[in-house]
C-alpha cells in the first residue's frame, strides 16, 4: 500500500512538472512577424524595394524551436531573419500573427541601418573620438512595429554579424499610449521607454533623450536631457518634464505635461540618442473637451398658439473643432422629436485656445400643443451635452379637464360674489326706503 503512495505521488509529480514545462515554453515563445523588407534600389538612385520577410524572435541566442524553421512559400528563405531580444520588448502580444480570416494584423518594416556619430549640439559630445570602433563593423538593422490596435510602437536598432540574418537587438524605444486624448488643464503622461543591450560597448558611453513636438508642418523642441552630465537643455518648454530617476534605472523617458492646453494636440516624437546610433517613436495627443452648453432666453417667456419665439444656445469651451448642434422637443405627451428650422453660426475661438459656436431656433407655437421641454443637443469627441428649459403655451383651443374644471371653479367663485353683492345692495336700498317713509308720516 506505501508503495502504490509513493508511486502514485511520482506520477502526480511528473505530470505538474510536464504541464509547468510547456506552459513555460509556451508563454516564453515569442511570435514570428512578417516584415517588409525595404531596400535602396540597386539600379534607380532614390528608389526603394520592398519584399516580404518573416521575423523570428527570441529572448536568447541559443533557442530555436521547429516552427522557427518552417518558412512560408511566399517568402524567400534569404529573408528570413533570427532576431534576438534579450529585453522580449518585440515579443508583446499584439505583434502575434492574427487569427484564421481576420484582416489586422501588426505593421511592419525593416531596412538597413547607417550608423553615424550622434551630432547633437545641447549634449556633451557622445562620441570621445573620431573613428569607429570595430565592433560597428557589421550588417546594422532598424526595425519599426505597430501593434494590433495600437497597443504598442516599436523602434529597435540591431546588429548583425556580417552576411548573416541573425541580428541582435542593442537598442529598442517603445511607447504603450500610441494615441493619447486628454481634458484641458488636467496632466497627461506621454509614455516611451528604452533598452539598451548592456553587452554592447555602447552601453555606459552615455545617452541622450530628446522630445520633439510637430503639428501641420511646424515644430518645436519640447525637452531635451542630457544623460551624460545629467543636465536639461534651455530649450525645456514650461511644464514639461521627465522622471529624472526612472529614466536612468529604468529607461523611462516619458514625457509629463502638467497642465494641457489646447496648443499641446499633436504629434510628439521621442528620440533616444546613443554614440553612433539613435531610434524614436511617435506618439499622437489629442485635446479633447466637451462643450458648455446655455439657452437664451431662459426661462421661455409664455406663448400663444402661432407665436414665433426666436431661442439661441451657446456652445462654448470645447476642442477640438468637432461638434453638431441640434434641438429636440418632447411634448406633454413625453415623446421626442427634432426641430429641423435651426441654423448654425461659424466657429469663434477664445483666448484659451478653446471654440465656440452657437445654433439659433426660430420655434413655430402652433403646433407644440400646451407646450412642453426644448432641448439644446451637442455631439461632441468629449461626449454629448444637453441644455433644456421649459415652454408654456396658453389660450390652446382645446382645454384639459383640469382646466375645464379650473374654469368651473371660477365661475362659481364669480357667480357667489355677485349673488353677495346684489344681496348687499338689495338690502341697503330697503332699508333706505324704510327710513323715508317713516318721515313722511
């Protein structure tokens, strides 16, 4: 009996070792991408090729398993490249080949890469002399991936033996808010994020990392931090920092804004400087607030059947410049419908940088009933918005049963004071006639 326990334990035990195995092996696979492979064309100056490639990743230069072997027909086996990332920053989940029949898949490109001596002028110089080291010696790479549904961006810089397909990752700049929308006046946080291979004689030479903003053709430098001597440029715009300490023991090099403004929508790139080699990604951020919404003249003044009361409502302090204005009234008997007579006036931008915009209501009474509830609707990227105020209608033909007995009511009010008054006087002119007759006599 103690030995079947002892036995039946062993099994138990090689069975959760088997299953923590290839669940390990699992989880660690990275995905194959496919790649465009964008070349310089051989014959026309200032042409470019593009071929499809395959990517195999892995963490470590040693693994390869049978599916890293398998290559598809379409692709030609000489562009195939076994790719190692020690960091597994390429092997995020939203670079993994799509499903059977979907139409997403993660974007791709690769092309050869020239390295040359970082020439930024606000840094300390990055390169001590002017000649190469051997270890540039090589076939270079960069590589640029977005992932499903911009989850992440991807820039890496790798180096490859020469003649051969095995580049490893030396260094990678990432960023996991792709698109960024973000409420006036509240902090935002521009994520990016870098790597640098730590075998690499690069590495410790110092960095550098640069913000940049761009938005219709024109730009600006937003920060700019030295690594070498740990200082910031002049240039830092107000309100814009980095996490000094995160930055040099994590590689975080994200951007925090303080305050947004409206100025701030746009592109920003964020550029990682090294010696001989530099890598960036862009990042996308929107400013996006709601509109305030008022009514004028508010309360509605009363109205009669056939009046044209003329109503006015202001849309202010929103952005971007995307927004619809309509109006809306529900009946006594609680049920909506649009008012199509409206018309819209131009935008007006504020000192804030914010617009506003206003829609003007010229409302027919005649066919409102008692009245009812008019309402301002404003469709905006921030969420939709509503102003409502109430509108009475009297002298409508046809009175309700609680204005009939309302006018009931009344009339037997009107009709016990006259009966009281005609009593009053009755009696008052008796009493004359009384008097005069007893003189007489």
């Amino acid at each position: 009996m103690t030995d079947f326990s002892t036995i039946y334990k062993l099994c138990l035990l090689t069975v959760t070792c088997c299953i923590q195995a290839c669940s390990s092996s699992s989880s660690s696979r990275c995905p194959a991408v496919e790649c465009w492979l964008v070349q310089d064309h051989v014959s026309r100056r200032g042409a470019t090729t593009q071929e499809k490639s395959l990517l195999h990743i892995r963490t470590d230069a040693n693994s390869r398993d049978a599916a890293s072997e398998q290559i598809p027909s379409d692709i030609n086996p000489d562009r195939v490249f076994f790719i190692t990332d020690p960091a597994a920053t390429l092997c995020h989940q939203s670079l993994s080949p799509p499903t059977r029949g979907s139409l997403q898949k993660a974007q791709c490109e690769i092309s050869p890469f020239l390295h040359q001596p970082s020439t930024l002028k606000w840094v300390a110089p990055l390169t001590v002399t002017g000649f190469s080291p051997v270890y540039l010696q090589a076939d270079w790479f960069s590589a640029a991936l977005l992932g499903l549904n911009k989850q992440l961006i991807i820039s890496s810089i790798m180096r490859s033996p020469t003649a051969t397909k095995e580049p490893n990752v030396i260094l990678s700049v990432s960023s996991k808010t792709v698109s960024v929308q973000a409420r006036l006046g509240k902090p935002v946080l521009l994520d990016c994020g870098f790597w640098v291979d730590p075998s690499s004689p690069l590495s410790g030479l110092g960095f550098a990392v640069e913000w940049r903003y761009q938005f219709r053709g024109k730009g600006r430098l937003v920060l700019a931090y030295d690594g070498k001597t740990d200082r910031v440029a002049d240039t830092q715009e107000e309100g814009a920092t980095l996490d000094f300490e995160g930055l040099h023991q994590k590689g975080n090099a994200s951007l925090i804004l303080q305050e947004t403004k409206v100025r701030h929508s746009g592109t920003y790139i964020c550029t990682v400087h090294l010696p001989y080699l530099q890598a960036q990604v862009a990042v996308e951020l929107e400013i996006v607030e709601p509109p305030s919404l008022s009514i004028h003249p508010s309360p509605l003044p009363l109205a009669v059947p056939g009046q044209t009361l003329v109503v006015q409502c202001e849309a202010s302090g929103f952005a971007p410049l995307s927004l619809e204005l309509s109006w809306e009234f529900k009946g006594a008997d609680g049920k909506s419908r649009p008012l199509e007579s409206a018309s819209v006036t131009g935008h007006r931008q504020a000192w804030d940088g914010t617009y506003g915009q206003s829609t003007r209501l010229e409302l027919d009474t005649s066919n409102l009933g008692t009245g009812g509830e008019l309402t301002c609707v404003a469709v905006h990227p921030g969420g939709t918005r509503r102003a409502s105020t109430s509108l009475s209608v009297i002298g409508f033909g046809s009175p309700s049963i609680e204005d009939s007995m309302a006018m009931v009511g009344v009339a037997l009010v009107l009709y016990g004071l006259i009966k009281v008054v005609s009593w009053t006087f009755s009696s008052s002119g008796t009493d004359v006639a009384d008097k005069v007759e007893k003189k007489e006599k």
